[in-house]
C-alpha cells in the first residue's frame, strides 16, 4: 500500500512480552516435563500413585504441551503462556506433595522439605492461570469490554489468594507448626483456623468468583458464537467441545470416586477426559484443520451411541441366552458376539443418520441432495438435462469454487 509519502510500512502489531519466546517457551517445557518425569517415582515411593493422580499428572502435561507448542507458534498470543504456566504450576503440585508426603509423613529426612512446602501450593496460581485461558480465548483478549470487571476481580482475588497460601506456608514454617495430611498437603491451608481463617474467607470468595467467571465467559462464548461465522466459529466450536469433555470427565472422576473394581477404575481415569479442554484450545488457536470438527463430534457420538447399545444388547442376550434359556456360557458367549458383530454394520449407519442428522447438517444435507439426484437419474434419458442436474447437484452439495465437467464420447 502507498501513500503520498511513499510506501506505509505493514503493522507488526504489539511485540512479544518475552525477548526470546521459543527459548523461554522450552525452557518452561522442559521444567514441567521434568516434573512430570520426578513425579511418578516419587509419588511411588510416597505410595500415593493412583489412577486418580495419574490421570491428573497427565492432564498437567497435556496443558504444558499445548501452551508450549502455541506459545513457540503464536507467542504473541498469551493463550499458549497461560496453559504452559498453568501446566508447570499443576504439575509442581503434585510433586512437591509426594516429596512432602515422605518427608514429613514417611520419615525419610529429606533436603529441602521447607521448600517443598512453599512450592506445594503451586495449584493456586495454576487454576488462576486456567480461568484466565477460558476467559481470553482465542487470541489473549477479552471477548467483550463488558467482562473487564470480571477480569478485574478475578485476578485482584487471585493474586490475594496465590499469595495467601503462601504466606499461610511461610506462617507455619517459621512458627514450627507444621502439619500435612496423608496427601501432602499442609493442614493450615485445607481448614485454616485462628490467624489463618482470613484466607480461608479469600478462598472461598475466590471459588465462587472462579464459577461465576465460568459461566460468564462461556456465556459470552455461546453468544459470540451465535453470531459469529468462517473460522472465528469453528473456533468457539472447538472450544465448546472441549470445555464439554472436560467437564463430562470431571463429572465422572467426582461421582465414581468412591467406586471400587472397573468403575472405579474409569472414575479414576476419567479426568483424562479434562485433557479436551487445552487439546482443543491448541486447536482451535493454531486453526488447525478446524473444519474437521463437526465430522469428529458426530463420529463420537455416533461410534459411542453404537458401543452402548451393541454392548447393553451383548450383556442382554447373554443373560438371556444362560438364565432364561439354560444354554451353556460358551455357547451363550459365541452366539451374542455373533449376533452383535451381525447387528454393527446396520445399527451404525441408522446411528450415524441420526446423529448427522442433528450434529453434521452439512453431511446430511449433503446426502440428501446426492440421494434426491440418483432418483432423478434413474429416470431421466435426456444427456443435456443430466449434466445440467449433475452440475447442480455437486454444486449445492460441495459448494466448489470452481466447478468442471468433462465428458468423452463413446465411438460405436
């Protein structure tokens, strides 16, 4: 572009925060995968290692790996610092309580437990940093000037908070008070008493902030999906799937935490699911085969939809077939695996049309008009109509930029 003064130079928008992004960036990699790396022997030897810890560590790493990978890509966009911080910060956590647990609960005397006990409560800046990646999705703004004040407040009371565990940890240190559940965690913090009630009151003012800014922010997510088009709403899709899967997952790991045998297994392991939060976060700010979206929720759901029922079908006809009919196990067994892989291919695609049907519109629209063409065509004698029909119908079901037909004539 030119203009009376000679060429305007493009705008490079705002410079990065950090001097060298990719190199700060893998530095802050490298720690939390580190981390990751001390925590499984070290919750091992504390005896704390579980499905539950597990899946958490994990999920940790998923948002470490995202931030990393968004903040070498985009490190303007503070999306990718955000999840990077927040997965170091979690994962901090869950390592420092394990080397806690055996220092102070099994009695091994190790170096350092005083800054273990300060480092342990590295899971309050990392939720802070979790909310504030939800609230400034996709590219490191507020979606809307109304919502400064929830910015405001959520981070006035998150900097209190952080910032009060810590200090409640440095109170019991010097005082000589120091007590951690079998967990890790310091006593003080979970049930603050006398002096340290007062953060017991910023903490649960900050929980509740935190659910507010929430449903705020996908409040204002839907609506901006509501209106918006192109990338921008494949974008907030990607966003909406993932913060459904996060909390499907949450859901199942609080409701099956009692559980013992295999639900109690998929309650521990389900906090995996959480992970869909910064994978599609990652996803969607990178644009990255973005139009993929529509096809993968329907592909779950459907393929979930066929599983649940060939599996309910499964465990029927077998019950059926030992209780009811008094045949033998094997025979019941053969004959419902038989009988379900017969009945995959059908419940399938009727399963696939409808879940196309409310969650795939273009595919299923796409079908129909394909469908409606080839009983045009089993009527039709006239060539010229044919290619006119034939045109249309890719047109309408592809939408192509540019469209060509090429026809050769058959010699007699």
């Amino acid at each position: 572009m030119t203009a009376a003064g000679g060429t305007v130079p493009p705008s490079r928008g705002p410079a990065p925060f950090i001097r060298s992004p990719a190199v700060a960036a893998s530095v802050l990699g490298g720690l939390a995968l580190v981390v990751v790396a001390g925590t499984f022997p070290l919750g091992s030897a504390a005896r704390q290692l579980n499905d539950e810890t597990t899946a958490s560590t994990l999920v940790a790493l998923a948002f470490a790996a995202v931030g990393w990978l968004v903040a070498v890509r985009q490190p303007r966009n503070r999306m990718g610092w955000l999840l990077l911080a927040g997965g170091v910060f979690v994962a901090l956590n869950f390592a420092m309580s394990f080397y806690i647990v055996l220092d102070y609960r099994l009695g091994y005397h190790l170096p350092l437990g005083a800054v273990a006990l300060v480092l342990q409560p590295s899971w309050a800046p990392g939720i802070v940093c979790f909310g504030l990646a939800v609230l400034l999705f996709p590219d490191g703004r507020l979606p809307s000037p109304r919502l400064r004040w929830v910015l405001r407040v959520f981070l006035g009371l998150g900097v209190i908070w952080a910032g009060g565990a810590v200090a409640v940890t440095l109170g019991a240190i010097a005082a000589g008070h120091v007590r951690v559940d079998s967990t890790g965690n310091l006593v003080n913090i979970d049930h603050p008493t006398g002096t340290d009630a007062a953060w017991g009151a910023v903490q649960d003012a900050f929980f509740v902030t935190l659910v507010v800014v929430g449903v705020a922010s996908l409040a204002g997510q839907v609506v901006r999906f509501r209106r918006s088009s192109g990338d921008r709403r494949q974008q907030l899709e990607w966003l909406l799937a993932g913060t459904v899967g996060a909390i499907v997952g949450l859901t199942l790991s609080i409701v099956l935490s009692d559980a013992t045998g295999w639900l109690g297994v998929i309650g521990g392991f389900s906090f995996v699911l959480v992970a869909a939060l910064p994978l599609s976060i990652g996803v969607a700010v990178l644009r990255y085969r973005l139009y993929d979206i529509d096809r993968l929720i329907s592909r779950t759901l459907a393929y979930g939809a066929v599983t649940a029922v060939l599996a309910g079908a499964y465990v029927g006809l077998v019950l059926l077939a030992t209780r009811e009919l008094a045949f033998s196990s094997e025979v019941a067994v053969a004959v419902s695996t038989l009988a379900a892989a017969a009945a995959f291919n059908p419940v399938r695609r009727r399963v696939q049309r409808l879940v196309d049907r409310r969650f795939n519109r273009a595919r299923y629209d796409a079908d129909m008009i394909v469908a409606a063409f080839a009983a045009r065509l089993q009527d039709e004698t006239d060539p010229g109509a044919t290619t006119l029909d034939l045109s249309m119908t890719v047109q309408q079901a592809l939408e192509p930029a540019h469209l060509s037909l090429w026809i050769t004539e058959i010699g007699s």
